[in-house]
C-alpha cells in the first residue's frame, strides 16, 4: 500500500526530500510551492525548484498566494489526503489546512528542537558555536515549529562548516528521513514525543545590518559568525579604497593567536585582530565580484598591515 499525500515546499532544500517521498512509491496527489518570482537581473519570472523538479515528475502543481483562501482550503480539503509533508514552503498554514489530512501535516525542520525553531536554524546554530545540529520530522500545530517530534536525525557541525555545506549536509540527510517516517506512518508505528520546555531558541531571520562583522568581538564568535552567514547574506566589512570604501565579503575565517585594536591588520595575509584573539581571513568577495582565495583577493586589493577595517 501507500498514502496519499500532498508536498509542500519551496526552495533546493525541500525538492530533495520531494525526489526522495516520490522515489518510495506514495502516491502525491498536488505539490503547492510559491509563485513565481521575478529573479536575476532581468527580472525574468523563475519557477522554484520545488516547481520545476515536479514538473519533472508529471505531478500536480499549485501556487496558491495565501493558504487562508477559501477556494484553496476547499480544495486542498478536497483532496481526501492521508498526511501532508512540508518542507520549507513559505507560509503558514491556517488550522483547518492542518486538520484537513486524515493522519494531519508533518514538517522537516533542520535543527533539534526546541533549539533553533524558527527560519534560519542552520544560520543561527553555526554563528551560535553549536557543535551539532540535526533534521527532524514533528506533526505540525499552529505554534511555531511547537509540534511533538516524530523521527530525527543528528548531524555534526565541523570546523570547517559553512551554512552552505551544513545545508546541503542536513539536506540529504533530512530527505533521506521521509521513507522511514512515512513507512512507520502507514504501519502506525510512529511514536511522537512531546518537545522539551526548557532549552527554547528562536532562529530569528538574518538581517543585512546583522550580518556586518564586529570586530569587537572574540575570535571565536567572530570566525563562527563569518562562517554561519556563508555564502548568504555573507559577513562583511568595509574597506578604505582610493575612489571610496569598499564592502568586502568574508566567506570564511579562522580564529588564531593575535593582538591588537579590533579591526586592525596584524600582518600580510589579513590576520585581523578582534576583541580577543585574532582570525584569519581565507576567502574573501569583493563588491562585484566573485569569491576569491585570500592570495588572490591581495593581488588586486592590497590590504596592509595597520590598516583599520571598518
């Protein structure tokens, strides 16, 4: 046998756990995803990935402005569904849509609960030092991310994680949970554990002014930061240039010994001091342009020592 079901879900992250639910044989009914969006310079209007993989795969697709619309809660009641998984999709599902599904909706969040519930729980757990991390799949509830955990998966995070490789990691990893959770689902075998109250974190969005470096800060919590807003937004600072100052990017950094006003170029290779310690920056983006190892970066952007970074 299979369930029936619908996906709900957006960007890269969520298409992987879509490939992975149609790979075991369950029957999808409809994949809602966002609307278009104009993208890129020319503002052309972009299918999300979600769309074009299930466009790919000959499924169904709506792209519904508001869940709260009657003629969409009607339809999606409609659907006689027996569980809804979501990933990612974008918007907040009124109670009635989470009541319409026989067995309700089950969402993929990347974090271990209740750490890190929010929207950027990758982000925050790497700027926040966290040694690990994780994927989990709750039976979603109207608070946010508040749900009994259903089946969850750890992931280390390493020294040399960024945001992107801890997503593409916790990405396989948590599409790869969907068969498991679905099969127990249809044996009625899945047990659901209720969230601890204590150890709430919100992984609030990162803001563009956020993502600027203090450099006042300790090394560690300055390299994590660098490392947490990798590759998007990108942790930043400005530097004096002849024609004006310059956003620099920082894709990635490493604490090391050092002293010296914060902000301040220590020596030839961009070790930079910080409140306490020192980081030393290894791949930089200059505005413009694309990312670049910290040899070349200095070829065509001298940063000397004494230099005060902004």
């Amino acid at each position: 046998m299979s369930l029936r079901l619908a996906f709900m879900g957006t960007p890269g992250f969520a298409a992987a756990s879509l490939a992975e639910i149609a790979g075991a044989g369950h029957e999808i009914a409809a994949v809602y995803t966002q609307p278009e969006r104009p993208r890129g310079r020319g503002q052309a209007s972009v299918k999300t990935p979600v769309h074009q993989l299930a466009g790919q795969l000959g499924l169904p697709v709506f792209t519904p402005e508001s869940f709260r619309d009657e003629d969409v809660l009607a339809a999606f009641e409609a659907l006689e569904l027996d569980a809804a998984c979501v990933v990612a999709y974008g918007q907040i599902l009124p109670q009635r849509a989470l009541d319409a599904p026989r067995l309700g909706c089950l969402n993929l969040h990347a974090s271990l609960l209740p750490r890190w519930r929010g929207a950027a729980p990758i982000q925050r757990a790497i700027m926040a030092g966290d040694e690990i991390t994780g994927v989990q799949i709750m039976q979603m509830e109207a608070g946010l991310d508040t749900g009994p955990v259903l089946m969850s998966e750890t992931v280390p995070i390493h020294d040399t994680d960024t945001a992107g490789s801890l997503h593409d990691r916790l990405m396989v990893t948590g599409a790869q949970l969907w068969p498991r959770t679905l099969a127990a689902l249809e044996r009625g075998s899945l047990s659901a554990r209720p969230q601890a109250e204590e150890g709430v974190t919100y992984a609030r969005k990162i803001t563009r002014e956020e993502a600027r470096i203090d450099w006042t800060r300790p090394a560690g919590e300055v390299a994590d930061a660098i490392r947490g807003l990798s590759p998007f937004p990108g942790a930043w600072f400005e530097l004096q240039a002849p024609r004006g100052p310059v956003r620099v990017k920082v894709h990635f950094a490493a604490p090391e010994r050092g002293e010296g006003t914060p902000g301040e170029v220590l020596d030839e290779r961009l070790l930079i001091a910080c409140g306490r310690g020192a980081v030393r920056l290894t791949r930089l983006q200059r505005e413009g342009r694309g990312v670049m190892e910290a040899e070349e970066f200095l070829r065509g952007t001298p940063v000397p020592p004494g230099l005060q970074l902004g």
